[in-house]
C-alpha cells in the first residue's frame, strides 16, 4: 500500500475546526480534542434547532392570534375557521403582524370572520 501524506488537507481540516471553536472557554477553544467535540455537537444543535426555529415561530404567530381574537370575542379556532369560509387566504406570520401592528385591521379581519361563520 502506498504511503499517504495527508499533511495540507489535515492541517486545512484543523484549521477550520479551530477557527470554529473560538469563542469557547479554556481547553474548548485550545485543545484539539476538546474543541473537534465542542464544535461538532455545535453543528448538531444548529441543524435541529434550524428544524425547531420554525416550530417555534409557529407557535408565537398562533399565540399572538389567539390573544387578538380574544380581544374580538373570538377563539382562534373559530376566527381562523371564519377566515376560511370568508375565503381570506393570510398566513399566520402575516395575520399575527397585523395583530400587533394593525389592530382596526385585524378586527375588520375578525369581523369578516364573524360574518362568514353566522352564514354558514
């Protein structure tokens, strides 16, 4: 088997697993072991909490729906099924920034809803 030198692409791999584990405290940002396994689990969270971050964002629009419909005498299930049957198609992001910076906005939203829901 022939003798591999593998010099430039290991120092290169080193290089950027240190350079990634700067801001680590002591031996985490100074030793190579420590450091391969502190930058490595980093990478871990951050592609499931890429995963979670929308999760999580989801949950707050929803939230802040729930309160503005409150706000109208309204469930969030009931506004949310209202505007479907009103055939007002806004996403979630959208209808939660409405309800923190457009409140005569939302509650034409949530009147178009109540309407839409005595009809069916």
């Amino acid at each position: 088997m022939p003798r591999v030198k593998s010099n430039v692409v290991r120092h290169k791999r080193k290089k950027q697993i240190m350079k990634a584990a700067r801001g680590a405290f002591g031996g985490r940002s100074k030793l190579w072991g420590p450091a391969k396994e502190t930058v490595e689990r980093g990478w871990v969270y951050a592609y499931r909490d890429r995963k979670n971050k929308k999760r999580e964002f989801r949950r707050l629009w929803i939230v802040r729906i729930n309160a503005a419909a409150h706000l109208h005498e309204m469930t969030y299930n009931a506004f949310m099924n209202g505007l479907k049957k009103a055939g007002i198609e806004v996403d979630r992001k959208i209808l939660s920034d409405i309800a923190i910076k457009d409140p005569s906005g939302f509650a034409a939203l949530a009147d178009k809803a109540k309407k839409a829901l005595a009809a069916a």
